[in-house]
C-alpha cells in the first residue's frame, strides 16, 4: 500500500510538472500526435516540406521561430526568461495596506513573536530585511509597472512569442477547427497561433483529466492506508491505562477515541486551549471531563489576532466556565516562590498561601540587598521596524550588566532567565549578549513564550517609556501575572514604574505594594559578602563597572589552603577558594639546598619542580666544565667544547665532544677542511672535504674557464660547465658589413660579391665564399697623403706608413726582409701592424701546414702581437674556411639539427625516461629530474647536443643505480645495505638532480660517478662474500678480505689502481679458497683427489670448462660428450681435442699425464 501511494505521488507530481510547464514553455511536436490532439490531415500538412522525425522543427518553424531557437533536454522547449506579472487583484490587496496608516500594535507583535522560541540573529535580520523589502516594493510597484513593460518589449523575439502565444485564449472549438482548410502553411500568423492555442487547450484538457483520476486514486489510497493505521493505532492503545495525547491529535485520530471509549479525560494547561479543540478531544463515551489550568495567565493564543478581538476566539472553555461559576476547585497553595516574590501575585490570586519549604528551600540572591527590586528609570522606547515593535537600550544594557554581575556572584548562566515585553528587545539584548561569553546559556525570551517555565532569577525588561504614556499591551493583566511568577529566589524588574502605575490600576497597585517594603528605586543595591558595609547602588549600567568581580574593590584577603592570602579582588564567586589558584612561589628547599621555584602546590607537596638553578658541573667523558641546571647530569652531548680528532678522510679538525663520544656521529660529521685535489680540468678543487665526500663525489669546479673557444675569445663561464655559447659581441665582418649576432651564435653569411679586386685580377664569387681568384703581387701606385708612392700591394688596403717618411718604423727588422728596398708590405687592420708580404705569405702558409692547425679550427695571428687575424682581403679564402668551419661547430653546439634528427632523438629519450620510470624499483625520482625531463614533452623547447646528453647520461646512471640497489637488498644484510649501499647512492640521486639543465656532466663528474658505481658493486661482491663464509679463514685468506674491504672503505676516491688492486685479490682468494668455476673449496678438492686415488695429470676440461678425468695412463683413447653440456670431449691415438686442454689446478699437476713434457720426465730403467 506504502509503495503504491508513493507511485501515485510520483505520477501526480509528473503531471503537475507537465501542466505547469504548457503555461511557460513551447509543447513538443511529439506530445500532441501521441495523444491524438491533432487532425491527421493537419499533420500530413505541417510535415510535408520535412523529414517524418523533424516534427519539432517544423512546428516550430510554422509558429515563425527562428531556426537557432534553444531547446532544453526534457521533451519541451523553454525560453530562457519569464518576467513574473502581479496580478490586478495582488495590486490591489497592496493598494490597500498602503492606505492603512495605523496598525494595531498587539497584532503585530503577536505575529512577529509567534514560532520565535528560539534566539536566531541572522534570522531576525533576513526577516527585517524582508519587511523592509516588501514594503519598498509595494509602494513602487505601480509606478514601476510600465517601465518594467518597456523592458519587457525590448526582450528577444522568441519570448515575446512564447508570451503571446500562451496568454492569449483560443478562439477556435472543434467545428471551427474541422472547417480549416488542410494546408495549414497557407494560415496566416494569427490564424496559426489561434490554431496552436486550441491544440494546447486540448492538451492541458488531457492533463487536467489524468490529474483529477489519479488524484482520486490517490486519495483513496490515502484513506485506505490511514484507516490501517489507526487500526494498527487502536491495538497499540486499547489495552493501556492511560494514552497522553495533543488536542491536535486527538482531532486527527478522534476515530481511535471512539473506539478506545475513554469514559475519563483531563486535560492540562486548558485555559491556554481553544475551547473547539477540547471539544475535538471528547468521544460519544466521555463522563467525565476535568479542565486543569490557569485563566488569569495568559489565553490561547489564536493565529489571527482579530479573531480574537472580534470574536472573542482567545476564551478557552476553561475561562468561560469559570466566569460562569461552573463548580471548580483553586490550588492556593504556591511551591514556586520565596515570600516576598509571591506577595505581589495577591493582586490575582486573593487566598494564595505558601508552602513551608519555600522559605527553607529558596536562598536569597547572592550580592544584592534584596530578592525581589523594581528599577525604575526615565529613558525613553525606541521603534523597531517602523513602529511593529520596540527596544528600550538603555534596560537593555542595564539588564546585561546585571546577568554577568549575578553569574559573578556564582551563580550559573542556566539559572538565570531574562523576560522582556517585546521581540525587538529580545533580539537587541541577543545580539549584545553573543559578545559577552559569560553570558552564554543565559535565556532570553519573550513573557508569552515563557508561560508554565521557571527559574531561580528572572531579570525583567518591560521597555515601553514614551511621551504618548502608550504601554501597549503591558496592560494585559494576564502578561503581568505570568511575567511576575516564574521566579523562583529572585526578581528584578526594570522599566517606567511611575508611567506604569500611572496609566493602569493593576500597575499602581503592584508599585505601591513594592514601595511599602522599599523594594523600589532608581537603582539597585548591591552588596559584599565579605565586606558587608561597602554597599553600593548601581543606578546605570556603567555602575557595574565598580564591581569588575562581583564584589567590591578591596583585596580578598582571605587564607588560602596553603597559607597565604587571596591576592584578588574582592569576589563573591568560589567564596570557599576551591578554584582559586596561589601565585605566589614555594617556600620550601630541595634536597639540593636551592629554593623550589615551583608556584604553590599545596595540594602536591612533595612533587617539587626540578632544580633549575645553573651550576658548573664536569663532564666526566671529556673533563670539560659546563654550566647546567642543578637537577641535570652533563654528558658529553651537552658539551660545548670540542676536540682535535682525526677523520676517517685522514683530516684531523676540531669535533664537538658530543660528536667525537658517538662513532656513529663521528663518520658522518661534515670535514670542514679544503678539499684542495687536482681535477681533471686541472684546477684544484675549492670544495670542503665534507662536500666532496673524501674526493668521491667532488663539487662542480667554481674556478673560471679561461679556455679558449672555437670564436678565439676566452671563456668566462665556470669550469665545471662545458663551455657555453660565447656572448661577446661577434668580430666578423667583411668591407660590406658586420655580424649583428653573439659571437655564440651562427653569423649570416654575406650574400653581397666578393670585394677582392683589383685591375688585375677579380673574384666573381659571394663575399662568405672562398674566391676564386689567388693574390696579386703587383705593387699599388696610389699616391698616400704624404705624395709618395704606397708601400703596400694592389687591392690591398694601403698601408699608412711611408717608406721616406716613416723609415724606421718599415724598416724594423722583424723576418728581415723589411729593408729591401722593393719591398712590400701588408697591412692589418686587426692590430694595426704592417708586415713584409712574402715574409707574412710564407707564416700564413707555415700556419696552413701546421700539422696541429689541420685539426684545430684557428685563425692565423699577427706575427708581431699574436693578434687573431679576422679581416685581410689577401687571405680572405683562409678567414672563410675558418669561419664555415666554425660555423659548423656552432650549429653542432647549438643543436641545430634537422627538425626531423630532433624530434626522432627527443622520442628516443622520451620512450627510454617512460621505460625507466616503469622499471625504476629502488629509485623515487627526485623533482629537479622530473623537471628536466618535462622538457621533453614541450613542442617549443629548444634542446642543444648537450642538454640531450645530460639526459642520456642520468637515464643511464639511474638505470644502473637501480640495479646496483636491487642486486644490493637481495645480497646483503639490511643494515650493511643501507650503509654501505643505499645511503651512497641515494646521495648520487641528489647529486644528479643538483646538475645544472642545461649543460651536460663535466669530466670529473662522470668520472666519479662512475668510479663510486665501480667501487660500490665491489662493496657488495665482498660484504656477501664475507656473510656467506661459515668456514674459519686462514691468516691468508683473512689478509686478503681485509685488504679487500680496506679498498672500498677507505678514505678519498676509488682509482682505477684501487680496482686493479681489488680485482687481483678477488683472484688471489679464489686461488687460495676457491677453485674458479668448481665452486669447491680446497679441502673439498684435496678429498675428491685422494678419493679418485690417481696420479697427477689425468684431470681436463671441455671447452666450456667442465673437469673430466681420462684413467690409465692418462692418455685419450676415445672421444665422447660431457654430461653437463653435451660438447666432444676426450681424443683418439692418445691426442686430445684441439677444444679440450689439460686441467691441472685441481691436482696441481703441470702438465698432462700423456704429454711430451711428461714422456720426457720417464726415468730409463736400469740395465
């Protein structure tokens, strides 16, 4: 039944949701064929210029949307925004709260406090917000309408359609409809929109049957279901005493009432119930009937309050008994509260008594001269939200101070209630209280909500004070009496006693009854319970302030547990000191003799604080002083000092004595001295000992380069880096132009013909090719600024010496030629210098067959300065071959590959990093070598043969890191991995991830990677090799392995003699221990030998090594196979085979038993 009410809910909704959307949105073609809405010759029509499936557009189309029109997922088409319309009727009903001017104030506050129980800021503000909202917006809305059109009219096609065409009713009924004619694309527009209104008249036709029988359906599955229910009910109920009940749901189950037949019902609070839902509480069975209530406390409290105005709805059935002497029975006997609080409800109950315990039971109120006070003031009411209620802050505040003051006194927030009048105050006080954390748990609520509650203090707010002398509805008698009652030791009521007793009767009785006991007055008084003389009236709220601790402003005073004095304020709160914590320091000494420092401990008295005093002490490892706290024992961990000791890299430094008593800390501590060793670039290393690790591993060298590159300048760079692409300015230039680029990177060639010519010969080629014509020899006849004739040779630039007037300067010997007097000379524009050409001809060519320049890439120099020689028009084919060359190198450099080389060598890499990546078990790759491989995978990277090496050589170094590792944790023990093994590499990793990305590994650095690998593969052969001996060693064998792992384990670099040295004793012990590919061990060789009991001479091997013996006379008779891997072995005719050889190292013999040597050796008989 459940299941199928839920089915029906789910239908039903669907079919609402479909109805709803036909007010809103265009109906799929599909929804009207389906349920047959539309003449099948109209269809046949609007799907004739279209495909059968394309109904949707071509309705759409016929309706004149335009063809880009959205369509939404959920079978309709919707338009994106519907402007929401008031209807004439809201218009009006706004119209008309705006003409009223006056409210009445009970109603309003009745409403704003009805489901308000709880406290909630952030709500009250959104509903203020609300009001405030609704009321702007009603007043606007009228004047607003026609803009609010104007916007509408500027709105997209489509919507003002979908509006148009959904608004509008049809004017068509079913015989107007079968008269239209069958091509319905030759209607015109309205006639189409009049068309589709009548098919979606139809439609919702459709819709509204659907939901008319399943709502039928579902009600009487609803019935059906609650009748089972109240049958289940009814067995539940019937065979109990006593079945408690709300007087609502005794009207939803009245049918169970009846059948259950209770003769007796009672019911509680009846004068707070209308009288109709009593009425709903009785059955046919009832005989008696007993009301209990109170109906001089407040009535019910109806929904709309004008009921309760007009009609008198608020009287219960209990009031109205009463007022009509109906026979009834007053409890006057009061439980609640002390005396002189229940005095004043005399003025309602005229015969209440109290109960004995009420004055046993009820403590006066801690801090105040009286239990019960009545503050009254003259600040005036505030309207909140245009006048529907009110706050008074100035009790609003006064209220606040007096709640924290009480919770001073000791009191829990729990037990303190503050009342007020209305919501507006409440939610006032609310919002001031969330800054006061002591006030927390403190209630503040509403009088009317507070009805049949208590506590031990009510603080009351009353708030109405105005120049009108209107106290709204404080002068409810019902209010009064219950916002009066509730405490149980102590009330405080606040507000304008004299406006009050002014205005109403009831009023001036209670203020003259309170006047007669002066329990009233401008302010209250307030009291030391230790000071009992310093009173003190807080007729402000600022007055509290005078007791910031509840008490008054003298020291406590009072003797602490431990014996000292309570240095506090005077405060009412912890009077017995249990919580108050001594500040003051212990008096007693430690076994030590120094005072204890502790703060008072009384309840702990023999658990001092340890003696932090600092004293000097000696350490007993080292005989060092320090100064440490007393209760302290000095090691040599705390001391300060150090000590000179010798490292395991031989350098002896000063070690912290907490580091020289730790061997372990000992190893690792960081040697601070100069590495100061030759590296391969022939620079000392300006590393530490500690960085370099002993030399194994040095730093990047930091000296500069200062090499020469391929462009003749010098480098600047570190010399740790392969020289980068020079950044000088570039030198090249010809008589057209010069080189704009770095001298690093490739120059253009200049395109421009060769400017070497002369009247005698001329070069036809480019200016950046080799010419191809030779050097003209012919002198040059121009005439230089001095009128003689230039010393220099045709199409040379002329040299600007003169053989008369600068005579000592041409005719400085230098190859000796420079004083003939035909002689000619060059001049060079680079240094300056001129030189005798056949004499600068022969050292250009002495230059061009130097057997060191034919593999050098160099530009011929200046004999005098050594000056590189760039530019000169006769050796110009020299220049350019130099220059293409170095051209070459650049591109090299550069990496200025083919597109195609690039990219096949960037996939190369890419696939290995991927399959090392996969591979990788030992090694986590760190970040800086992620990010040099990220590289790889970017379009627009630029990548030189460096950086591509650089990955190349750390993809391999990885890759056999990693096997180094799992081939180390599968060998040796984890301890000896993780020192000697793991921690090396793993240091490798980082190191290799510190490599700069752009330039690949220096040679030192490949160097000692590789040579760590080496010598950390040896570690692991004899750190196994030694855990796999169970036999005792020989001094010699032990000789051996020690040497072994001296080798791995000393100090500095492992050299490739270290290895040599190594790998002879690997051989050596195999010798002594170990015969190579037996795996026996010698005395497992002596037995074998004396087992076989044969003569020296008769053991061989097969080619691939496997010992066999040959018995006789040792000589080989006949061939066969070895057993282990099936190649010949043996001979025929005492030969053996060639692949087969003697094995003389079992049995120690030095040659075969049948052998020339061995025939030899035979001893002739004696004749």
């Amino acid at each position: 039944m459940i299941a199928e009410k839920i089915a029906i809910e789910a239908a039903l909704k669907s079919k609402q949701q479909e109805m709803e959307w036909t007010k809103t949105h265009i109906i799929l073609f599909s929804s009207f064929t389906e349920h047959l809405i539309i003449d099948q010759r109209h269809i046949s029509s609007l799907l004739a210029p279209f495909y059968e499936d394309m109904g949707d557009i071509a309705l759409l189309e016929w309706l004149g949307f335009n063809p880009d029109f959205e369509r939404i997922p959920d079978n309709f088409i919707r338009r994106e925004k519907r402007e929401t319309y008031v209807l004439p009727m809201e218009i009006n009903d706004t119209m008309e709260e705006m003409q009223e001017d006056e409210f009445n104030e009970e109603d309003e506050e009745e409403e704003r406090r009805r489901h308000d129980d709880d406290i909630n800021l952030e709500e009250y503000e959104q509903t203020t917000r609300n009001l405030t909202d609704r009321r702007i917006s009603s007043k606007v809305e009228i004047s607003s309408r026609r803009a609010r059109q104007t916007v509408q009219n500027q709105g997209n096609n489509n919507d003002r359609f979908i509006r148009y065409i959904i608004e509008n009713p049809t004017t068509l009924n079913d015989e107007t409809v079968n008269r239209i004619k069958d091509n319905v694309w030759q209607l015109h527009m309205e006639e189409r929109y009049d068309l589709y209104r009548y098919w979606l008249f139809k439609y919702r036709q459709h819709l509204q049957n659907s939901l008319e029988n399943q709502s039928r359906g579902y009600n009487l599955t609803v019935s059906i279901l609650d009748q089972y229910r109240q049958e289940e009910d009814y067995y539940l109920l019937k065979d109990n005493i006593i079945v408690a009940m709300t007087t609502t749901c005794a009207a939803k189950y009245h049918n169970v009432l009846e059948k259950l037949q209770s003769k007796i019902v009672i019911v509680e609070e009846a004068a707070a119930i209308f009288e109709a839902h009593i009425i709903t509480a009785l059955s046919t069975k009832c005989e008696h009937l007993i009301l209990i209530g109170d109906h001089v406390q407040l009535k019910p409290n109806p929904s709309v309050y004008r009921l309760a105005v007009k009609y008198q709805i608020d009287v219960s059935l209990f009031e109205r008994l009463i007022k009509n002497k109906f026979p009834n029975v007053r409890l006057n006997i009061q439980h609640r509260m002390r005396p002189e609080i229940a005095r004043l409800m005399k003025y309602f109950y005229g015969d209440l008594e109290d109960h004995i315990n009420v004055e046993s039971e009820r403590a006066p109120v801690r801090g105040v001269d009286s239990n019960i006070f009545f503050i009254n003031h003259n600040h005036m009411e505030a309207n909140v939200d245009d006048g529907r209620s009110y706050r008074n802050e100035f009790e609003a505040k006064y209220v606040i101070e007096l709640a924290e003051y009480l919770i001073k006194q000791g009191y829990e927030p729990q037990q303190i209630t503050v009342l007020v009048m209305y919501l507006g105050q409440r939610q006032f006080i609310a919002k001031q209280v969330k800054q006061r954390k002591l006030l927390y748990g403190v209630r503040i609520m509403v009088t009317d909500n507070y009805q049949g509650e208590e506590n031990d203090i009510i603080i009351l707010s009353l708030v109405r004070n105005n120049p009108e002398k209107n106290i709204g509805f404080l002068k409810t008698h019902n209010r009064i009496c219950v916002s009066l009652s509730r405490a149980r030791c102590g009330l405080f009521v606040i507000g304008n006693m004299t406006l009050l007793a002014e205005v109403d009767e009831m009023w001036k009785q209670i203020v003259a009854s309170v006047s007669e006991t002066n329990n009233i007055g401008n302010g209250l008084s307030l009291s030391c319970r230790q000071h009992s003389r310093n009173k003190f009236i807080a007729d402000k709220p600022e007055s509290f302030a005078q007791r910031p601790e509840g008490g008054c402003r003298q020291t406590c005073d009072a003797r602490l547990p431990c014996g000292h004095h309570c240095e506090r304020m005077c405060h009412n709160y912890d009077f017995e000191h249990k919580d108050v914590v001594c500040r003051k320091q212990c008096p007693e000494r430690l076994p030590c003799g120094h005072p204890c420092k502790k703060q008072c401990h009384i309840e702990t008295p023999n658990e001092h604080e340890r003696c932090r005093a600092f004293v000097e002490k000696a350490i007993s490892e080292c005989g060092h002083q320090i100064r440490i706290e007393c209760y302290q024992t000095p090691t040599a961990s705390n001391c300060k000092k150090s000590s000179l000791q010798r490292l395991d890299c031989g350098h002896v430094v000063d070690v912290p004595c907490r580091i020289s008593s730790s061997p372990s800390e000992l190893k690792r501590f960081f040697c601070p001295k100069p590495c100061g060793e030759m590296l391969a670039c022939e620079h000392k290393c300006i590393g530490k000992c500690g960085d370099c690790r002993a030399g194994k591993l040095h730093i990047p060298c930091g000296e500069k380069c200062e090499r020469e590159l391929i462009c003749s300048h010098i480098c600047k760079a570190t010399c740790a880096a392969n020289c980068p692409p020079c950044s000088r300015t570039c030198e090249t230039r010809c008589v057209h132009s010069r080189c704009n680029e770095y001298c690093g990177e490739i120059c253009t060639p200049c395109k421009e013909p060769c400017a070497y010519k002369c009247k005698h010969l001329r070069c036809t080629r480019l200016c950046s090719e080799p010419c191809d014509r030779g050097p003209c020899n012919e002198p040059c006849h121009w005439k230089i600024r001095c009128g003689h004739t230039c010393i220099g040779i045709c199409g040379e630039p002329c040299p600007p010496q003169c053989r008369q007037c600068d005579k000592s300067r041409v005719q400085d010997i230098f190859f000796g030629t420079e004083d003939e007097p035909n002689a000619r000379f060059i001049f060079l524009p680079d240094c300056g210098h001129i030189i005798e050409v056949t004499s600068l001809d022969q050292w250009i060519k002495d230059f061009e067959n130097d057997p060191d320049n034919k593999t050098a890439i160099r530009f011929p120099e200046c004999p005098r300065c050594r000056q590189k020689i760039y530019r000169c028009v006769r050796y110009m084919p020299i220049l350019n071959r130099v220059h293409e060359s170095i051209s070459q190198v650049k591109r090299k450099i550069l990496g200025n590959k083919p597109r195609q080389e690039m990219a096949y060598q960037r996939t190369q890499l890419i696939a290995e990093y991927e399959k090392i990546q996969r591979n990788l078990k030992e090694i986590n790759l760190v970040q800086s070598t992620r990010d040099l491989f990220s590289k790889l995978y970017k379009d627009n990277q630029f990548f030189s043969d460096d950086m591509f090496n650089l990955m190349t050589n750390t993809l391999v170094f990885l890759n056999e890191m990693d096997a180094i590792l799992i081939e180390g944790r599968k060998k040796l023990q984890e301890c000896v991995f993780e020192d000697l093994v793991n921690a090396p590499l793993r240091h490798i990793v980082k190191y290799l991830g510190a490599q700069g990305q752009d330039r690949n590994f220096a040679e030192q650095q490949l160097k000692d990677i590789q040579s760590e690998f080496k010598r950390i593969r040896r570690v692991i052969y004899i750190e196994s090799l030694v855990s796999s001996l169970k036999q005792t060693l020989k001094q010699d064998e032990k000789e051996c392995i020690d040497s072994m792992k001296n080798l791995t384990r000393k100090s500095g670099p492992f050299t490739d003699e270290d290895r040599q040295k190594f790998d002879d004793l690997v051989k050596k012990f195999e010798q002594i221990n170990n015969l190579p590919g037996l795996g026996i061990t010698d005395r497992e060789r002596i037995a074998i030998v004396r087992a076989l009991n044969i003569s020296k001479g008769h053991w061989f091997i097969c080619p691939n090594g496997h010992p066999y013996v040959i018995t006789e006379c040792g000589g080989a008779s006949q061939e066969s196979q070895c057993p282990d891997c099936g190649e010949q072995i043996g001979g025929q005719n005492h030969r053996l085979l060639e692949t087969n050889h003697h094995f003389g190292l079992i049995d120690g013999s030095q040659h075969a038993a049948w052998s020339n040597e061995a025939n030899l050796n035979l001893r002739q008989p004696r004749i």
